[in-house]
C-alpha cells in the first residue's frame, strides 16, 4: 500500500514522519508532496498512484486543503484523510466536500490500521479516531486511546522529505521529546484536548536514553547538523526528568540545542544544567506584559519579576533568550501592548518575536472575546491567518487597534534598538504603510535565521514560501 502526504508548508511535520515511520515498518510505502514546490502538484500526486492521500491541517489551512482535496478527487478514486490539529478538535470537517475521512489526535495506531484495513478489502468506518463519509452517512467513531509509552515508537522518517534539496540540506533538526502540556493557557487548545481524552494520560514524556539514541542516530545519518530544535511546549515539565536529560546531553557532547520552557521553572541550578547539557537558547512565553491580562484573560499568572529574573539568568550563563508575544488580546490598550515592548526591554530579550493573537474557536479566549464584543458574530474559520503572524481578526474591534497594529509591525525595533521605544510612541499615531511592513518582514526574517541558527538565505526561502501561502489563503 502506498500514502502520500500533502501540505503547503515548507516544514517536516512530526504528524507525518511518525506515520510514514510506522507504516514502512510494517511494509507500505510514503511520499509526501509540497505545494509551491511543484510545477503541477495534482499531476505528480496523479502520477504517484497513491492508494490513499493524506492531508496535515492546521486551522487557517483548512480551505486550501479542502480544495486541494477535491482537485485531487478529480483525478484519483482513492480516499482522502486530513489528520492534524484542525480535524481533531472540528472532525466536522469530514462533511467538505472531496474529503472522505479525518483522524482525531495521535494518528499512528489508527492510520496503521485503516491502511491495513484499506489493503484487505475490510470495512474501515468503525476504527476509534477516524470520522468516516461513506455514501451520504457519516460514521463519529470519537477519539482513539491515546499512545501513553511514545518509546514503543519509531524514531520519525525523515527520509520522507528528503526528495527536496531544502531538506538535504538541513543543519537544525527538529526533536519531539514529549506530547501534551499541563497548563490551560486560554489561547491554547490543551483545556480542550483534555476534555476531548478524559480520563487519559494526556502529558507523556520519551525516556531520556530513547532520545540520546535518536539524536546518536541523527549525528550518524545527518552530517550537516549543527543544531536542534526540541519542539515541545515545555521542557522543563518534571524536574528529576530535566536533571537526568540534561545531564546525559551533557555527556553525549550534544549539539546545540533551543527549547521552550517556564519563566516559573528557571533558577540558577536548571539553568547551569542547560549551559552544560550544551543550550544556546530558551524561548520564554511571555505573551504580554501587562501583569493583569496575563493573569486574567490568559490565565498565566507570572509575575514581571519571574520573567525578568529567569531572562537574567539565563543570559548570565551566556545562552541566548527568545519571547513570544501576542497582541491584540481582548480589551488591549496602546499603553497595555507598550507594557510587553518595556518588559521585553528589561528582559534585555535577544530575539523577540510578537504575534497576532489568533482566537481558535473552540479555546477559551475565543469565547471571551465572542461574549465580550471583540470578535464579530460571524466570526468562523476563514478569518484565521494560516501563518499566524500577519493580521488578527480582534484588530478592528479595538479601540487602539490601528496603534497596536503599528506597534506590533515595529516591535522587534522598540525592543532592540536604544531610544527607539520614545519614537514609537509617535510612529503609532502614523497609519500602517509599506515601509512599516517592510521593517516588520525584515525583522522576522534576521530573528527566524538568528534562533534557528540558520543562513539569511534559507531563512528568506522559508518566507518567500510563506507569503505565497498567505496570497493562496
């Protein structure tokens, strides 16, 4: 049996190198297509002769997936899956039209058996994960058993992309050490993930050796590697954990890596183990700087204080610190969103990075900002940036909404450059304009190349990709 995956993201998705890991061990074979980098996507996925395709899909990416979708239904008679974040929490998303299934949550066990069924001739639509459309009738199988001992999987193919000379080329690897996060941060859809598994285990961490062996492996099969990029919402989840991990890193000789962690978890001791286990950066979330937003709109209640004494210890090891930053949040001021430019300031931040907010539906700011009056009625789907760092749809709903938009294309500048903050302050008062756009691209561009440990001209390719992206929207 063979799959092809299908994006438009010039990104490996650990969704798909899990899946296609999985099933060639049990014998089938993978390939994934990108949009953009084809002259005819729909010719070469014709020309592959998949016995099922497979999409990825994020919310703001679902209406070119469902075009794609029926494009490739033209031409191909073989059923469509679309797994990923935006499926699992909106499975409706089966009844668009070309799209013949989607899988709810972790998609290992459950595509390995659809693809088992699929080859035997066998009826698939009551495998647990999977919504399946078969003749006008939907069958709602609810969410599998989640994969509680992730070591039992293996290591992501990352083979699979390897057809691109972009991904020949790599020298950051991504890493998944864990899946899941603890926290109910409002803008974020882990409240609503364990509600949909309850009663499972939601956070599950890989073994320490399962890791050491992989990033062994990758040192052996990847010799441009330079670096690595742990893509877990938190590393430093559990301490005894974080101890051993650092500690066997540290003696492996790692490669450098950057990670995301809790300002609330640093002190001196975790951040002498990241020097040693070989970090050179940690992104902090600190999504806004004013103290009462975060606390009561966000509900991340960390005090200024936390954040400006784990950003001081961390650059007094000599690692480098990133922050994410949201504005336009609901009820946002001028002055409020100023308050993340002077705490990023004392942070004394390296690379700061802002974002629009994006109000999922379905998480928690999403319906706060419905009831509060700061997302319109007909508010749905479409009105998501699928790259998340362009535009928000609570902006026009702001009081200060052109200011802060001025402010956010500007805001690696107010942080970075002495005195500019004082500027900024009449900037804003000056509608949004081109050069203000350019400024914002450039400084996107010099902080993604600079956190990822990557040359201007790949990060620049990696934009380029995204504003075509952005115009198929």
């Amino acid at each position: 049996m063979k799959i092809v995956f299908v994006q438009n993201l010039l990104t490996p998705y650990f969704g798909v190198m899990y899946i296609s890991a999985v099933l060639k061990k049990e014998g089938h074979s993978t390939d994934v297509f990108i949009e953009g980098m084809h002259e005819d996507i729909i010719k070469e996925i014709r020309d592959a002769k998949p016995d099922i395709v497979g999409f990825t899909c994020v919310t703001g990416e679902h209406r070119w997936v469902e075009r794609t979708a029926r494009e490739i239904k033209k031409y191909l008679n073989v059923p469509i899956i679309v797994g990923g974040p935006h499926p699992t929490y909106f499975p409706e998303m089966v009844e668009a039209e070309g799209v013949d299934m989607v899988c709810q949550g972790d998609g290992e066990i459950a595509v390995s058996e659809l693809i088992k069924r699929i080859g035997n001739k066998e009826s698939y639509n009551n495998i647990p994960g999977i919504w399946v459309k078969e003749n006008g009738v939907i069958y709602r199988n609810g969410v599998g058993k989640m994969i509680e001992d992730i070591d039992s999987l293996p290591f992501p193919d990352r083979s699979v992309y390897e057809k691109y000379d972009f991904f020949k080329s790599e020298t950051e690897m991504p890493v998944c050490v864990s899946r899941g996060c603890p926290f109910n941060c409002t803008f974020c859809y882990n409240a609503s993930k364990k509600k949909l598994y309850l009663g499972q285990k939601v956070v599950r961490r890989r073994a320490i050796d399962n890791i050491i062996s992989e990033i062994n492996f990758l040192r052996e099969n990847y010799p441009l590697m330079k670096s690595v990029i742990f893509n877990d919402d938190n590393l430093g989840l559990e301490k005894s954990w974080f101890n051993e991990f650092c500690e066997k890193y540290g003696k492996i000789g790692g490669p450098p890596f950057f990670a995301s962690i809790r300002s609330d978890f640093i002190n001196e001791d975790s951040v002498k183990r990241l020097k040693k286990a070989n970090c050179f950066c940690l992104s902090l979330g600190v999504e806004s700087g004013n103290a009462e937003m975060r606390k009561e709109i966000l509900k991340k209640n960390i005090p200024d204080e936390v954040y400006i004494n784990a950003a001081k210890l961390i650059k007094e090891k000599g690692i480098k610190v990133r922050t994410s930053n949201m504005f336009f949040l609901p009820g946002e001021t001028i002055d409020m969103a100023f308050e993340t430019v002077y705490l990023n300031k004392k942070m004394k931040t390296d690379y700061p990075w802002v974002y629009p907010l994006q109000p999922y539906p379905g998480t928690e700011i999403y319906e706060y900002a419905v009831k509060a009056g700061f997302l319109d009625k007909n508010f749905s789907f479409d009105n998501i940036d699928p790259l998340g760092i362009l535009e928000s749809p609570v902006e026009k709903n702001l009081k200060d909404g052109k200011k802060i938009k001025v402010l956010q294309r500007l805001f690696y500048y107010g942080v970075k450059v002495p005195g500019f903050v004082y500027f900024l302050k009449l900037l804003v008062l000056v509608p949004n304009n081109f050069i203000f756009e350019l400024m914002h691209r450039f400084s996107i561009l010099i902080t993604y190349a600079s956190y990822h440990q990557i040359n201007i001209f790949r990060a620049l390719k990696v934009a380029l990709q995204a504003n075509k992206i952005e115009k198929r929207k």
